[in-house]
C-alpha cells in the first residue's frame, strides 16, 4: 500500500509538470506549481452519506429491539423463569402441609334366614361421618435440603449467566449486521460517484470526437466504463438490501419497518479500545466463563445433597380427626412422630460419583472457555491495530488519487493526455475509498468483536434484569452473588 502512494505522489508531481508546460507552450500563463501535500489536505477520502428520507435507527435502537422481541432472548429468560419456579419448589420443603379429607362410610347389615326361598331381609343401616385435617412438618434432614436449595440457587444464577451470554452473541450480530448496513450504503455512494464520473469522462470523450481531435476509441472505452459502473451499482444495491435483511433478522422485525430508515455515521466515530490488560481482567467477570463456576457449585452441592439424604430424618404429624356416628358428634386429636434411619440405598453413590463428574467436566470447560476468549481478545486486539495502520494509510492514498483524478481529467479535457491515463486515475480513486471504507469497518469489527470477548456487551442486560426481577420478584440475593461473582476463588 506504501508503494502504490509513493507511486501516485510521484505521477502527480510529473503530471503537474507537464501540464504546466503544455501551458506554457500553448501560451497560457504558467502559475507556480501548488504543493500536493497542500492539494491533498483539500480532498475528503469519505464519499458523503446516502439521502433518505426515513427517520433515524440508532445502535441503541436496534439493540433494544432485538432484547425485546427476538425469539432466542425471550427463550433464554424463559429458562432463568424456570429454574426460578425450581427454586420455589426446593424452598418449599421447609413448609409443612396440610390436607383436609372428608369421608362417608355407608353399611348395610343384611341377615339371610335358612330358607333360601325367603328373601333376605333388611336389619339396619349404619353412616358414620368423617373429617380429618392434618398438618406435617419435617423437623430435621440432616441438611439434605439447604443442599439442594444451594444447588437450586446455582442453578438459577447459571440460567442467567447463560441469559446474559445469549445476549451477548446475540447484540454481536446486531452490532455487525448494523456496522453492514452503514459500509454498504457508503459503498453505494462511492459507486454512485464512479458512475457520474464515468458518464462525464464518456461526454468529454464524445465531445472529442465530435470535434475530430480524438478517435472512436476513446468513446468505445467510456462506453465499456459506463456499462460496468451500473453493473457494480446495481451489485452495491443488492448487497444493500441483503444487509438491512441481515439487520432486520438480528432484530426479529420485519424489513420493510426499516429499510427506509437512517443509520448512524459509524465510521466517522473514533473508536475506543481498553487496553490489552484491562480487557484480561474483564474477562474474569464473563458470563459464559462464570456459568461453569456456577454449574460446578450447583453440582457440588447435589452431590452433598444425595449424600446427606442418607441420614436419619425426624418429623411430626398432628391431626385432627371429627365424626359423626349415631347422630354422637366426637373430636380426636392424634399426634405422630417419625424418625427415618435410611439403611442401604444401592443409588446413593452412583449418584454422587455422577454429580462429581459433572463438577470435573464443569472445571476443565471453564479453563478452556477462558484460553477460548483470550484467543478472541488478542485476535480483536491484532485486528484493530492492523485495521488502523491502514485506515491511515488508505486515507491520505484516497485523497492522492482524488487529486490524481482530477488532474489527470484537466490533463486529458487540454488534449495532452489519453483515455487510459484517465481511466487509471479513476481505477485508483475506487480502490482508494474502498480500501478506506473497509478499514474502517474493520476498525468497528475488531471493537464489536472485543465487546463480545470481554463480556462488556453484558451491560445492556443489567437494567433489563433489574425490570425483570421485579416484574417476576425473583429472589433477591441473586443480583448480590452477581456482583461478588468476580471475587470468588
């Protein structure tokens, strides 16, 4: 790329000269050739943005569109409802219940004479009316079920660690597919340019020969130029409407909702990188790294559930029992206590040397999500900084061959250069302002790509949980483990 700007700052000094002679041999008056560097500094290496008439669609605006209506976020949060429901289910072991029977006991006394000729005959009729409530309660298990609510707990904190890493692939293809819409459309525009120079190239070449000073040739090769110019364009278009189809997917609406809209300037926006070290530590607050360490305890605490479950247990059952016999109303009450010593449970141990295993697997996919997004740090790292030495580059060659275009164009409407000449000119300033687009586009990728390594894209979940917590009264030490997770060994 450095040789090809040295290559067209030096046709440009040589085509300055020669201009300025063919000037001076044809009489005109010769002024001092201007400085290029000072040229350059005139030109705009961004092409403007394309017109339309829509309302504007920020980031922010498709991002919040996509957390409240796409499919595979509102599944992901179905989950952290039901591990929710799991936890109530687990704490409500430490309630007691209670049951309420009403019974009728109906008996018919039937006495049969020795005749079996006579029928038998009707004695007596005896109801008795019944009625029991009772209440039972689980004293003590050993522990078996704080257990399993510790487990149920880590199990709900996995399922929003998993809620808040869905979201955060899934902002990463809103974030790309928008970055898409603004590249394409800004291509569209450099298409668009190309296409009216070429059609002005083609007009001077016509005007030639009309005057007899240029040949056929020129005209034939301006057609040529023209025919491929609208070719590209409508290539650029296409590519224009896959985007928005991109965007509109990403964000679970319809493309025609908006298609016509505006997009935000994000190529003209600074982007802003931490630093390598400080992405690190980031990463040691991620959610797809921190669901593991949840899993782990929640496995942990199964297992030391199952074990515990092989200790004795003690609880108590009253009951109050009411009946009616003989028109007698009579009350009873009955008190039942009930000790468990759990002897031999072939399933105890194979359970919990499943749980332990699952604690193992749960470790080693934590250690190797954490290399995975270390891996994606330093490669968003070595993209941006790659992507900014030739955004640098790329810019002052745009401007180049702006310049280059141009004075090549009054070098060929004063008859003292050829076709060719102007059409690598005008090859030179497509190549530069596309080059130039794309490095900035790569600029925003490697920055999307970090948000998504670090986890930072994260924080367009916290308010939402926050609404959701109180919307669904989820239990409320879970934002508290949230915020201490990063400190946990």
């Amino acid at each position: 790329m450095e040789g090809t700007s040295l290559r067209i700052v030096t046709s440009l000094f040589v085509s300055l000269l020669l201009w300025g002679a063919a000037q001076a041999e044809e009489g005109y008056s010769v002024d001092p050739v201007p400085q290029v560097e000072e040229l350059i500094k005139s030109y705009k290496p961004l092409p403007p943005r394309l017109e339309k008439q829509g309302p504007l669609l920020t980031l922010s605006d498709c991002l919040n569109r996509a957390r409240e209506n796409h499919p595979s976020v509102a599944a992901s949060w179905a989950r952290v409802l039901q591990s929710q429901a799991s936890l109530q289910q687990i704490w409500a072991l430490y309630y007691p219940t209670a049951t309420l029977t009403l019974q009728e006991d109906v008996d018919q006394n039937l006495a049969s004479p020795n005749s079996v000729k006579t029928l038998s005959l009707l004695l007596g009729v005896e109801q008795t009316a019944n009625a029991t409530l009772a209440v039972s309660q689980t004293l003590f298990d050993g522990g078996e079920r704080r257990e399993k609510v510790e487990a149920a707990r880590q199990n709900l904190r996995s399922a929003y660690l998993t809620f808040e890493n869905d979201w955060i692939t899934q902002a990463q293809s809103v974030q790309s597919a928008y970055l898409n819409v603004v590249e394409q459309e800004t291509m569209v525009v450099v298409k668009l340019l190309d296409l009216d120079r070429v059609k002005a190239n083609r007009d001077s070449a016509q005007r030639f020969l009309e005057a007899g000073t240029k040949s056929l040739v020129d005209v034939t090769q301006a057609e040529i130029q023209v025919a491929q110019a609208e070719a590209s364009l409508a290539n650029q278009r296409n590519l224009v409407k896959s985007a928005w189809i991109q965007l509109a997917q990403s964000m679970a609406c319809a493309v025609d909702d908006i298609k016509d809209c505006k997009t935000e300037e994000l190529l003209k926006f600074q982007v802003q990188l931490p630093t390598l070290n400080e992405a690190m530590a980031e990463l040691e607050t991620h959610p797809q790294y921190l669901l593991y360490k949840a899993g782990e305890l929640a496995n942990e605490a199964s297992a030391r559930a199952e074990r515990k479950s092989m200790r004795p247990s003690f609880g108590v059952n009253t009951s109050l029992k009411a009946y009616d016999k003989y028109g007698v109303e009579a009350n009873t009450w009955e008190v039942l206590f009930t000790l468990t010593i759990p002897l031999y449970d072939p399933t105890v141990g194979p359970q919990i040397d499943l749980y332990k295993a699952k604690v193992l697997e749960a470790q080693e996919n934590a250690k190797n999500t954490r290399l995975q997004l270390i891996q994606e740090v330093e490669s968003a790292f070595a993209s941006s900084v790659g992507a900014q030495e030739r955004a640098e580059a790329s810019f002052k060659q745009a401007k180049t061959a702006l310049l280059n275009y141009d004075l090549a164009l009054k070098r060929y409407r004063a008859g003292i250069a050829d076709y060719t000449e102007l059409l690598n000119a005008l090859s030179f300033v497509s190549t530069a302002q596309s080059s130039y687009i794309t490095a900035l586009a790569d600029e925003r990728t490697a920055e999307i790509n970090l948000l998504k390594a670090t986890g930072a894209a994260a924080r367009f979940t916290k308010e939402y949980f926050a609404r959701k917590a109180t919307e669904y009264d989820l239990i409320r030490d879970l934002q508290e483990d949230l915020k201490s997770q990063s400190q946990e060994p």
